[in-house]
C-alpha cells in the first residue's frame, strides 16, 4: 500500500474534473488540510489534442478521452439512442467541451432560491463568475467583426484561474452575418452576457489561454505546477471509487473513507474526515447508490443494502437537447468542411504549431438567445399563454411537491418577455444529427461533399425530465434516460423555434452567404409547417452535453439529494459539488456555472471548517 493510500485525510476529492480541481485548489489553500483527488482517468495535461482548440472533435468519442456514454433508446425519439460524452482524464469535461462561456441570468437563480435554496441568488453567485476566470479583450479588428460593443471588460473576472478570450484567427463573415441576423429579426438587446438577461446574438469567449492559443480548462487552470507542488495536496489517477464508505453517527450517516479500485482491479479503503463528490452529473449518483443511498426501488433491484432511502437520487436529469438544419454555403465560401482534405489538416496544424495562429486557435461557436418565437417572429403573448394553459397546468395531484414548483418556476419565465425559452447556435460546418445510432464521429464526419453551415436550435428551459441509474453495483456504465421531448411542451417551443429559422436565413447578411433552398433535412424547405417542424426536431434531437440535476439541491421533502449546503441528506460530511446539484438547468453553457458552483462551495466548505 502507498503512503497515499495509508494515510488518514481532511478531505477525500472523488473525481478531478471541473467541479473536483476547483476543490482541490481551493481546500488546499489551508495547509492545515491534508487533501487528496482520486479521478478515474489519466492525467493527460500537455496532450496537444486536448491543448489545441481546434482539434475537439476529434476527442468526442475516443476512449481515450470520453467516456462513451449512451442513453437507453428514446420512447419519444422513436427509439433513437443519442450519445453522451463525458471528459474522462484530469480536468473532466472542461478537457473536451466546445469551450464557450456563458453565463445564465438572474431569474434562473430566482426559481433555485424558489426551491428552498437559501444564499443562492444571482447576487450571491455573480462574484463567483467573475472569480473563475480573467478576461482578455478582442483585439480592435475582432471587436468590430464581432460587434462586442455590448461587452464591457470592466464587467468581466480580473484575476480567475480560467483565461478567456476571442481567438482572432477563429472567426469569419459567418459570425458577422450571425449578429446581424437577430438584429433584423427582431430579436436582441445590447446587455452584458455577464450581467444575465442577454437576448439575441453573441459571440462567447473561448476558455483559450491567448498567452499560447491553447485550452485553458479544469486541469491546466486549477491544477498547476504551483498548486500540485502543495504538500497537503494528493492526486490519484486511474483509480475508481466504488463507494464511500459510511457508517450511522448519532442517528446519520457519517462518511469515513472510500473504497478504491485500481486498474487491476484490486480494492483498498482510503480513509478522510470528510468526503465530496465531483464525478459528474452522471457518475456522482452512481457512487451515491453504490454506497447504499438512493431509492430503495433501484437499490434493492442490485441487492444494495439501504443505508438512506433518498428517492431523489439519480433523477430530476435535465439537458439542453437541440435538434439542427443545415444549409449549403454559397460558392466560394469556405467551411469546416474543408477539413475532410487531409493535406489541408496538416497544413493548419503545421500553422498552429509553429506560429499559434489560424483556424485550430479556437472554436468559432455563434450563440443567440430568443424568447417564444415562430417562422413570423416573436410569438404574441396572447398566444405563450395559450400554451402554457394547454400544456403546463399549475398544481394537479399528480404532480410531486418538487416538480410542482419546478413547473411553476418554468411557467413564469416562459411568459416572461425578458427571459429566452429557445437557444441558437451556428457551426460552419455539416453536422448530421439524424439516425437510430449516430455516433459522436459519425455526427461531426461532412457525408456531402459540398460546404454546409449547421444552425441548431435547442430548449433552454427544457420541461421534461429523466433519470440515471446504476446498471450493477461498483458498475462504470450508467442507464441514462433523459426521456427527450417527454413533456409535450417541449415539442412545442422547439419546433416554433424550428420554424424561426426561416426568418433568420432571409435576413441579408445570412442570405448572402447562403443557398438557402438547399437544405438538410429536405424536410426543412416548408418550415412554415409546424408539424414537419416537430418531426425535423425528433428525427434530429441531439445533446448539448449539459446533463446536470441529478443530485438536486433542494429539500429532501421536494425530492432533494443535498441541502443549501452542498451536505446529502441524512449524511453529516458527504457533500456533492457539481452539475448535478443544479435543481433546474441554467440556460446557456453550463460550464462557467459548475466552475461558479464549486467556487462558491469551496468557501462554504471553509465557512464549516471555520466553525
């Protein structure tokens, strides 16, 4: 056994992604605390697939990297299976994602305060945005190329960890012709992202360190030399947790340590003080039931002993789903497309490599936010409230506390006409979200030999809500069901929001660059038709990679896993600190938030320790 396997610690860190390195830098500010990281993966820092921006893609899907995730095939979806990918080396999914920042608004912490989540305001959180990261400003081309006019660096974090930036080499006409079509739609305010409530079109900054143009994410930020040269600080690579090891304390549960599997497969306990989990929104509840806590339904199925009947436990799962429609560029545009040469790949990296300049800088990634909108535009308030009367109902006895309030949280913000149901995305590229099995691969291979530019469409708010569950106890391989397009609501909103991208691609900018009538699916020619609408959003529903709520913070009587306190319930010390403690999915990417989240429960963390 290895010295850090015998010794006892303050704090045992279970997963080193992004929620989990946070902790690790935080906590182990206090040398009095002897803390150690155990994470699945490898550390894989200096990989320049991982370091190189523009290389993401080809991470999704490798074993190597990802961990491969599927759903169980969709009732709602036509039995569709859609991928999940998850990070799996040191630093998580911050090692694979798109590297957007973005920030969600005030009203979404509003409705977790709503759930009973004292000290969680977008007053309390804010500071903590600013904490994770520092701002570098566009240079003055890229400014106006982008019209960041609305973005003011005073507003943005100083000194954070994360560095972010506006890669210039990344971004084209697309871009610009982006911005202006939500301007001529109708769609837009000139607000802060940073601030909350932005609507219409941005441009989020790349988690890109512009020092060197290479990734900055969980691993390179919060874990650096500096920081793993801390000598209370441990990390365990390749090493899974089978469970943490619990035992009853004065009528609660009391976590004492971990159980460890190496590589080999061999076990050992490694025993802490106290205990947080950080493996993610898919595998912190896998952990959880391993260990005896969750629904005594799906414990007793795997013949789990129940220390802590705690239903709430891999459920409430919530993501960001999208469907997409993609259109042929004009002659003479260029696209991501161009990428299917490979003498043109070895070029660009040759490029990148030598003067950290070009395409493989970062990621050229286009947002917008819209509130209920349809092939004419906004949709009149008249008609928002005729939805939600059809199909979201307030009360009714078959609805659970928990999810009573959530639907009552999500009715006010859909007919709020500040807020955004509906999000937007454009890739300069093909991406083929349609098939039984399509794979990450498969999604992101151009089939056509022409140049494509992809707009997606996705739900920011999404009312249907699934869950994950251990598939065998000590198991790596989730049932995840997020039961896709389950609320009808959802259908809705999404294929209106489908049908807006009509009104986008006539605006002029767009147009130009643009054979309009030649699309992907054919379907999409007659988008004024709202059920071939809802059939290109089934046939085509795909992931953000956002799933998140499945340890949700709210009281245990709403279905909640963990307190305000990040503590599960019924435990003393085992606190959970990532995605899966949101009660409801912030619109947006959820990244900068779990790095807020868990900025913000490190100093809860030391408020404890202090007492």
């Amino acid at each position: 056994m290895s010295s850090k396997e015998s010794k006892q610690y303050d704090m045992i860190i279970v997963g080193g992604g992004t929620a989990g390195l946070v902790a690790a830098a935080r906590l182990s500010e206090d040398g009095s605390k002897n803390i150690l990281v155990i994470e699945a993966g490898e550390d894989r820092r200096g990989d320049p697939r991982i370091d190189t921006p523009g290389l993401l893609m080809s991470l999704w899907g490798d074993v190597t990297y990802d961990w491969g995730f599927w759903t169980e095939p969709q009732e709602y979806l036509g039995g569709r299976q859609i991928p999940q990918p998850r990070g799996k080396v040191l630093g998580g999914s911050s090692a694979i994602n798109v590297t957007a920042t973005v920030y969600p608004t005030k009203r979404n912490f509003d409705s977790w305060e709503a759930l009973g989540n004292k000290g969680w305001s977008f007053k309390e959180l804010a500071p903590y945005y600013r904490k994770c990261h520092t701002f570098y400003p566009a240079s003055p081309e890229t400014h106006e190329l982008l019209s960041l006019d609305y973005m003011n660096p005073d507003n943005q974090g100083k000194d954070g960890p994360v560095r972010v930036c506006f890669p210039s080499g990344t971004y084209g006409p697309y871009q610009k012709a982006w911005m202006s079509a939500f301007k001529g739609a109708g769609v837009g305010n000139d607000r802060d992202p940073i601030l909350g409530g932005k609507v219409g079109a941005f441009i989020p900054p790349n988690t890109v360190d512009p020092s060197t143009y290479q990734r900055s994410y969980a691993a390179s930020a919060y874990f650096t030399p500096d920081i793993e040269r801390r000598p209370n600080l441990s990390l365990l690579n390749t090493t899974f947790v089978n469970r943490i090891l619990l035992r009853e304390s004065d009528g609660s549960l009391e976590a004492y340590g971990v159980e460890a599997r190496a590589g080999d497969g061999s076990t050992y306990n490694i025993y802490a003080k106290s205990i947080i989990l950080a493996a993610g929104a898919f595998q912190s509840p896998l952990i959880l039931e391993s260990s005896g806590i969750g629904s005594k339904h799906v414990l007793e199925q795997h013949s789990i002993p129940v220390l802590k009947h705690l239903p709430g436990v891999g459920e409430n799962l919530q993501d960001h789903c999208f469907t997409t429609v993609s259109f042929e560029a004009a002659d003479g545009q260029m696209t991501m497309d161009a990428a299917r040469d490979p003498e043109l790949v070895k070029t660009l990296l040759k490029q990148y490599t030598e003067t950290r300049t070009g395409p493989l800088t970062g990621v050229p990634y286009s947002l917008a936010f819209a509130p209920p909108v349809d092939f004419q535009g906004r949709i009149e308030q008249s008609k928002i409230e005729s939805l939600a009367s059809e199909y979201l109902v307030s009360g009714g006895k078959s609805l659970e506390a928990g999810m009573k309030t959530q639907y009552d949280e999500l009715r006010s913000t859909m007919l709020d006409p500040a807020e955004s149901t509906c999000w937007y995305g454009l890739t300069p590229a093909q991406v083929d979200t349609s098939g039984h099995r399509t794979s990450m691969a498969q999604s992101v291979s151009p089939s056509r030999p022409e140049n494509y530019v992809t707009i997606s469409i996705g739900l920011n708010h999404p009312l249907s809500r699934g869950h994950v569950h251990i598939s065998s106890p000590f198991g790596t391989e989730p049932r995840i069901d997020p039961k896709y397009l389950s609320h009808p609501l959802d259908l809705e909103i999404l294929a209106r929001g489908v049908q807006f991208v009509e009104k986008l691609v006539s605006q002029p900018g767009l147009k130009q660059l643009l054979k309009v009538d030649h699309r992907v699916p054919q379907e999409a020619g007659s988008l004024d038709d709202i059920e071939k609408a809802k059939q290109i959003a089934k046939d085509r529903l795909w992931t953000s990679y956002h799933p998140s709520c499945t340890c949700a913070m709210m009281p245990e009587a709403l279905g909640g896993v963990v307190n305000d306190r990040l503590v599960v319930h019924g435990t003393k010390n085992l606190r959970v600190i990532d995605a899966s403690i949101f009660p409801m999915i912030p619109l947006g990417n959820i990244q900068t938030t779990v790095y807020a989240v868990a900025e913000r429960a490190c100093d809860l963390i030391k408020e404890d320790w202090a007492a």
